[in-house]
C-alpha cells in the first residue's frame, strides 16, 4: 500500500549517446573555439550563428551510410503548421540555406565561419556521441582556387595556433574531377551515360577511402575480385580488368613530397579527360598559391587518395590529419587521423536558388581535435581552482566573506567554504576537489592576533608526494600566518610562486 | 510539360520564431558572454555544458502559462528506445538532473555556471523567438542565505561589467516565505489546509506581478472586485474582505530604500506566521551580508513586490531590473525592465533523489540584455571588416595573396578580393559592405614603381560626408602611395591612427 502511494522519482541520466561536459573540458574547448575564432577572423572570415533547428526540407539528405529513419537527423513536426523541423546534423546545409535568404543583404563573396554543436540520429555507441561541435570556415560566391588555397592555408594555420606543432599535422588535397577523369580513362565512367558503371565507381571509392587501413594490396584486391580480411569475411571487389585497376592504382599511388612532380603524374594519368584535365589545373593553381605563400610539402600535400564521405563535393576536398602517434584504448601505438575535412560545393545553394553559387569550405571536428591533443598531452592547462577562505567560526561569516571580496577585487579568483562548516576537514576535502591553490584560515587565535593563516594546498601535496626534500622547498613551507592586512599581496605572491611552479613542470 | 519535370525547390527559410545572427551581433553576444564567464570564474563558480537534448521525464513541467501541446518544449519519440526527447527550455531544470547523476564526484557546494540556448515551443510572435541565450549561475548544496547574497552580489558585478553603469540597474530581492507569512496573517493561506483559497492566492500573485504596470490602485482593484481596463474590458478580482487587501497592499508597499527599514516593516506584518517570520530573518541575513560586503541600496534592494513565474522557487527571489530609459517601436520612453531573474529551489533535486537538496541561482537574458545595451548606444564596438588587397591584374594573384599574407602575419585582419576582378567598382562596394577600413590597390603603374596605393576608406566616407573640411584633414588624405617594402608598416600605422579617430567619436 505504501509503496504504491510513494509517487515515481524520474530517473537523472543523459539521454542514450549524449553527455555531460564539466569545468575543465568546456574550458579547454572555449579556449580552443577562441583560437580558432581569432584565425578565422584574421583571414576576413565574419561570424554567423543560424539555428540549431531548421526544416528538414531545407537540410537536405546528404549524410553518408545513413541506416535509421529520418536520414540519422533529430525530426518533429511542429505543433503550429505541420511543418517537419529537425536538428541541423552539420553547418553546411545550414550555410546553403542561409545564403539562398539572405544573399541580397550579404557581401560577395561571402567568408564565414561557424561554431556549435551539431547532431546527429545515429546508433550511440562507446565514444561516439549524438552531439558534437564543429568548427567550420566557408567562403559562398568565389570559384577561384585561390579560395581553395586560402581554405587550406588556413585550416594548418589553425591547427598550428591549437597547439599541433609543424610536422605532426598534413593537410591533404584530392580533386573530384581528377578521380572521376581517372575513371573516365579506365573506362569505368561514361560522361555522356553517367548511371552506368556506378556499382562499380562505389566500391572502387570506398575501396580508395580504405587505404590507409588495408594498404595497397588490400585496395588492388577490392578492385579486382574482392578480399578476405584476417576473420575470413569476404568483400567482393569492383571485378575490374587488370588494365583498369592498375589505371586506378597508378592514381591512388600518385602523390609525390613535391606539389609539382604529382600534378605531372596526374596530368599524364587524366590525359583525354576534359574533366580530368580540369581538375588536374585546379590542383595546380591551388599548389602554386600555397608554394607562394610558403606552405610546403611539411604542411599541405597533394595526396590522390583523398576521398570525403559527403556527397555534396564537387571539386577539391580537403582533409587535415594528425601524424603523431597516441595510445589507443587498447594500449597499441596508433596515428590519431582525421580532424577536419572539407571541400567545395558549387551546387548547394542552386538546390535553394537554381543558380549555381561556388562554394568552398572546411569543418573542423572540435571535439577529436581536443582529444588528440589530450592524448598528445599538450591541451592548454586548465584554470586553477579557487582561493577557498574556510569558515572556522559561524558567527563570523562577515569576516570571511570580506576576505573574500577583497581578493576578488584584486581579480583573485576566490569563494567562501558555504557548505555545513561543522567538520573543518571536510572544508580542506571540498578545497582538494576543487583544486584549490591555496586555504585562508582564521581562527579566534589568529583572529585575536590579527593575522590569518594561508595554507598552500598545492605545495602541501607536492611535498607530500615527495619524500627526499629539496633545498628550495625548505625555504617554502606549505602553510604561513600573516598579518590580516597583508592577505591579498601574500595571496597574489603565493599565486605567482604556485604558477612559476607549474610552468617550471611543463 | 517542361513545368512538371521541374523538380521542386526547398524554400529558404528559417522556421517560424528562429533567426540567423550575423556578424557584429555574433560577435557582440560573443564578448559579452566571455566577460560575464569572467566574473563567474571569479567568484569560482565553474562551467557545465549539458546537451541541449534531455528526456521529458527528467526535465519536468515547471513552465509557466503554457498554452501548447507538450508543455511549451520541442519534443519527439526516440527511435532507439521510443523515450520521449525534448530540448532543454532552460538551463536549471538540466542542472537539478546532472547534479542528482553525478553527486557522488561533484564537490559540494557545487557552484556552476552555463550559457546557450534554449528553446521554447511557444507561438511565434514579433521580437518574440523560439530560441534564445540563457547564461546561469548557480550554487547546489547550501542552505546558507550567504550564497543567496553571492549570488545578488555577482549579478551586480556583472551588470557592471558588460556596461551597465552603477545607477541605472537594480537588483531586487523578495522571498516567497514571506508572502506566504503575509497571505497567513491575513487569513487567505491555512497551512494545515494548503488547497484551500488556490485560487484566491493565484489572483494576488499575478495581481502584485502587475504593479509595475497597473501601479497600487490597479493592484487593490484586482485583489477586490475586479479591475475594468482602459479597452473596457473587466478583469475578475480575488474578491479579498478590504482587511485582507489592506493587508496585502501594505506588504506590496512595504520596500524602503534601506534594508533594515523594509524589514522591520516585513517583520510586523508576519508577525504570529512561522514561515514569515523565517523568510524575514532570511531576507536580513541576506541584506546584512551584502551591507558588509558595500552593496548599498543604489544596486541591490530589498523589494517585496517582486513575483517571480517559475513555479518551483521555494524561498528567496531575485530579479534584475535596468532603470534606464530607452525609445520602444513606437517611439514612446519606457524602461527597459527585467533582463535577469532567480531564486532559491530547494526541491529540484529531490525530484530525482528523494533527498532535499538545497539549491539557489540566476539566470541572465543575454539577448535581452544586448538589446537594452544597443539601445543605450553602449554595446562594445564591433570588430573593423578587413583590409581588402584589390585585385586589379588577374594574372598577379600571387602579388596579392603576398601583401596579405604578410599582413596577417603581422596580425592585421586582412584578404585579398576573391569574386570577380573584372568591376574594380565592385571591389570598393564590396569593401563598403565589409566595413573594410583600408584598401590596397596595385595597378600596372604602381608595380613598375614598386609601390601601393593605401586608400583610407573609413576616412574617404568621413571626408564624403563632412562638407566643411577641418585643418587636421587636410593632412591626411584618404589616398596616399607607398613604396611596397613599407606596406605592412604603413597598413598598421593608419589603422592605429583610424582607432584613435573611432575612439574620439564616442
């Protein structure tokens, strides 16, 4: 009986494939949108921020491998018109959409860029998540390569300015048209009956997409009659003609360190493709613009085997990958891969408009892009916790919290303990947790001698930690009384001491 | 025929009560957002970001006049699970569920802050939108009425810090403990029967809701008889003895400049009520700690006509009010009004656990708040648009993209013009549009020389638009030529020299 009346609590739980993120995480990825931001914005590239909900018709259906209802968006249909709205699942359809309204009032072309969580219906799984950030730059109106080029210059500029040293990161560049004019001299692609062969172009792209993992073998096998991976599952292959795979494979395997020495093989590999040799040219336009502005083949790469997911690509794509290695979860050495990619779509906003608008553009996924650097270990530190000034008697809150006010004044970052102050060590529990750097103490002793004590909780682990003392720290004890009077200027003294610390540690 | 086969265009358009942001506004939202991070940070509280998506379940009905389908939130049946999904509508409800999730790592007191969106699934209107920025600040697990005044205190320094000048923002405290002492005393509030006069009790609130508007006399009308407006229309009234309104009258009137005064006066007319009498003894807590900490009466009062709509609020209320005055649409003076609100709500957790948990915040209309802001003419200036190197040979682009690339990296905003070179006119309209403050040009002519045009285009427009020329112009013409070694030199020279001048306009 009275478990019946007892009324039914809602369960606390994210919902299945999204998560909480706390203190340290959204500072570490607010410091690294602002960055971004800054580059952005020093390339000419303006802010836009459209909304997290638009109609599905205007969204479009270009997710790849999308097996769930809705084409993998967030859908409703909205109680005042029966209009279908979903989340948007990335910021370039949005971007489209947004050019197609607003292109009279806005700037040709236009450069903009975008921050935010995206969303996506999929299956949640173990680190994967149904909300994500993206970060992406654009520039709507221009079908110049110098456009391209920019796009890519900037794109290593901002891995630079996150804190992935030269070296560690490549951008690398492919051309639709180049693979399409490879095909059309394989005679797997028809210009003038474009359906035809396209089973075959699907698994020669997908088998392309796969090089990294199953090397140039395993990608001639999926060209050829198909391959079996190490637990026996067979693929068939695109059932090419020896002729037309190696056609195919003197194109994947075609990039060289030098800009200029790959466009050569390209141009040669596309030879009677009008297609083909367009492309090859767009290539080369965009490397002469990046050999100009200094980026070479340390930074940005003509690499053919560059294929994007997304169907909207209609010429360059982009793709930028880190190089270092990390620890996976399974303790193996391992290249971290992709964090942004990119490319241009001339036809997005003729979907809106019916008039072709050149497009071109990256995305940067924030979120991996944070992770690597985590697993790199060279994420910017986090703020430091509060200075925390502990409540020692409960009739004098007044004191403390004057403390309190004073060293926020001084742009302390400062709080007073306002939990149950009954149990002091549960104070200096509290103050751990948050990392504080260091405790304000005053008791009705120091009170009457007009003095508080700060504790440096920082040094107190450290010389905890530590057993062979060091010279230095003898001079350093971990907890000293001053006067009241001198609490903010030993405070700012003891921060900067703790900080010199941490730099000394880096 | 030819119609038929066309195929059918989405329309470009955001969905009903939704809006783009551009540029300046982006931006300006951006820099406010950072600097009320900054005093949250200080005063150590730290930031959470929850997804925007939660379950119904756990986000609870806590709205206020809801008049749609799904209590007013965007809702929709997951695929995985058929859970029913919704979008946050604040930032509050959220917290209670990541609190009661994750308590056990969490340090308590747990003070955090939040900014993003939220949505409302309310009917579309002018000015009125269907997501908008909320930015919150709130500590879990005190009792204390010391966080409450932290929390009063910081919201002062906020309002301060993005531009609000003291004087011309107040913030206002009440509790809800002593309006319920007040409706006691005078017989409309029987704690051994709570259901009995809801109705009456629902009456007053919204009556004394409505001071600002309907000043004392509509108030009395509406807690008597009724009220008939200047459309003619009557309003039913809660039909309280003139005892019982009296009562309620001298309760709404009983504020006074200094704290100690308006309690006193609060204390009488709870007197013989137990919850009163608590709530006032909270309420000079709370006064006699901001006293101590200088929050003196021009920024922070004790208010009892403040109603706050949110209907879990158990104690304590606050609200943010600017004074100043700003022209509406139809070009009448009014004040601005509310731009923040908040309270105590010590059984949002408990929903979840079964356990009290007390808990007391603020959340901050950001779009509200820049819009007060702009029409004080106090936003922060926006960002200048880049210096547009022009392009004025097609086949020197990389001339071009040398002056800008040089120009970054020296951390000038900078871009070279990427549409179509052919209309040089085109070029400084677009510069127009950007809001770019200088151009460079080089032509034929110049490049044999071996110099730039620097064409001042903020000072051209000023030139323009002041016929009566001034001394100190004359000596700075809006053209001027340079030898291109000295390009980036003189770029950063005119652009300090355009702040300066931007600075003297304010």
């Amino acid at each position: 009986m009275a478990r019946q009346k007892k009324q039914q609590r809602p369960k606390a739980q994210t919902p299945k494939g999204f998560r909480d993120c706390f203190g340290t995480e959204v500072a570490e990825r607010n410091r690294m949108l602002s960055r971004i931001a800054e580059v952005y914005h020093r390339y000419g590239f303006d802010p836009l921020e459209s909304p997290a909900v638009e109609t599905v018709e205007s969204l479009g259906k270009f997710l790849p491998d999308v097996d769930r209802p809705n084409e993998g968006v967030f859908a409703w249909q909205d109680d005042d018109d029966a209009t279908w709205l979903a989340l948007r699942y990335d910021l370039t359809a949005p971007l489209a959409r947004v050019y197609a309204q607003h292109r009279n009032e806005l700037p040709t072309p236009y450069r903009r860029y975008a921050m935010g969580p995206v969303w996506r219906n999929e299956k949640p799984g173990p680190g994967r998540f149904r909300q994500f950030y993206q970060c992406d730059a654009d520039t709507v109106g221009s079908s110049s390569p110098a456009a391209d080029a920019e796009i890519c210059a900037m794109l290593a500029d901002t891995l630079e300015s996150v804190g992935v040293p030269r070296g560690e990161y490549i951008v690398r560049i492919n051309n639709r048209k180049v693979l399409n004019g490879v095909m059309e001299v394989a005679g797997i692609l028809d210009p003038s009956e474009p359906e035809r062969f396209a089973t075959e172009r699907g698994i020669v792209l997908r088998a392309v997409d796969k090089l990294d993992r199953l090397g140039p073998q395993g990608v001639r096998a999926l060209l050829g009659e198909g391959r079996k991976d190490e637990s026996g599952d067979f693929t068939s292959g695109a059932r090419l003609s020896d002729d037309q795979a190696d056609t195919v494979m003197r194109f994947v395997e075609a990039g060289r360190q030098d800009m200029a020495a790959t466009v050569t093989r390209l141009r040669g590999l596309t030879s009677g493709s009008e297609t083909g040799t367009l492309g090859v040219s767009e290539l080369e336009t965009i490397g002469e613009s990046l050999d100009l502005q200094g980026y070479g083949a340390d930074r940005i790469r003509i690499d053919p085997s560059v294929v994007r997911g997304l169907a909207y690509y209609t010429g360059p794509v982009f793709e930028a990958e880190l190089t270092f290695d990390i620890t996976d979860d399974q303790g193996r050495q391992r290249q971290f891969g992709s964090v942004a990619g990119g490319g241009r779509y001339d036809d997005l906003v003729k979907r809106f408009t019916g008039q072709e608008v050149p497009a071109t553009g990256i995305s940067i996924g924030v979120d991996r892009l944070l992770a690597a650097l985590q697993a790199r270990g060279s994420a910017n530190r986090a703020a430091t916790g509060p200075v925390l000034v502990t409540v020692m008697d409960r009739d004098r809150l007044g004191d403390y919290q004057a403390m309190v006010t004073e060293l926020r004044n001084a742009g302390v970052r400062a709080e007073m303990y306002l939990g149950n102050p009954k149990n002091f060590g549960g104070q200096l529990r509290y103050a751990d947790r948050r990392d504080c750097p260091l405790a304000i103490i005053q008791g009705s002793d120091e009170r009457k001698r007009n003095c508080v004590i700060v504790k440096n909780l920082a040094l107190g682990k450290r010389l905890a930690a530590e057993i062979t003392s060091n010279e230095e720290w003898k001079n350093q004890p971990a907890q000293q009384e001053v006067a009241r009077a001198d609490l903010v200027a030993e405070v700012l003294n003891s921060i900067d001491a703790a900080e010199r610390m941490q730099q000394a540690d880096i």
